[in-house]
C-alpha cells in the first residue's frame, strides 16, 4: 500500500491511496469543533473524530450524495481509528460494514514515511 497526504493551507487533506494498483481518492476538509467531512467520488460523509486514550477514532454522524442528504441508517457504520506507535510509525484500522449486509471491507496495518 502506498499512501500520498496533501495538506493545503485551509487545512484541507487529500489522501491518495494505492492498493497494489487499485487506486482512490479523498478529501478532508475541517467543519469546525468536532466535525470533518471525508468526500469519496459523489458521497461525502461527515465524520466524528473522539479520542479514547491514545486512538483518534472517526465515527460515521452523516452522508450525503452531492448536496443531497441521505437516511442514516442507510449509512455505511465505521469506527475508523489511527494512532502514532512507540516506533513513530501511522497505525490505522477501517472497517467498513453496510446496513443488512454486515462487513464489507476493512483495511489496517501502518505506515512510515519514504526516505
């Protein structure tokens, strides 16, 4: 997995991920105190970032195609969560599961920067 992280001076984030060639794209933006929304494609999802202990947890509160709000519980669920590890290196852990369905993907491990 390779992992390419943008920060522009407003503070927004765009992540670039590659998956052994299948590649995607977000983008995080800050909405104030308490809230980031995560755009993938057409669906953007505000997230609830909490921290318990040394983990920042980033909880599914909304979601929306385009401007266009949707159900929440047609949501996807997730409690994605990332820490830094005694060694320095960017620890995550995101599972992803849909409504009636149950876990439909999930993706962990962590990351170090390239020389």
């Amino acid at each position: 997995m390779r992992v390419v992280k943008r920060l522009s001076g407003d503070g927004t984030e765009t992540w670039e991920r590659d998956f052994a060639g299948g590649r995607f794209q977000s983008r995080l933006v800050p909405l104030g105190p308490g809230r980031v929304s995560e755009t993938f494609g057409p669906f953007t999802f505000e997230l609830a970032p909490t921290v318990a202990g040394d983990w920042l947890t980033m909880t599914i509160a909304g979601w929306r195609l385009g401007p266009l709000p949707l159900p929440r519980w047609l949501a996807p669920t997730s409690d994605a969560g990332e820490t830094v590890d005694i060694d320095g290196r960017f620890r995550f852990d995101v599972p992803i599961a849909l409504p009636l369905i149950g876990q439909a993907v999930r993706y962990r491990g962590w990351l170090t920067p390239e020389p």
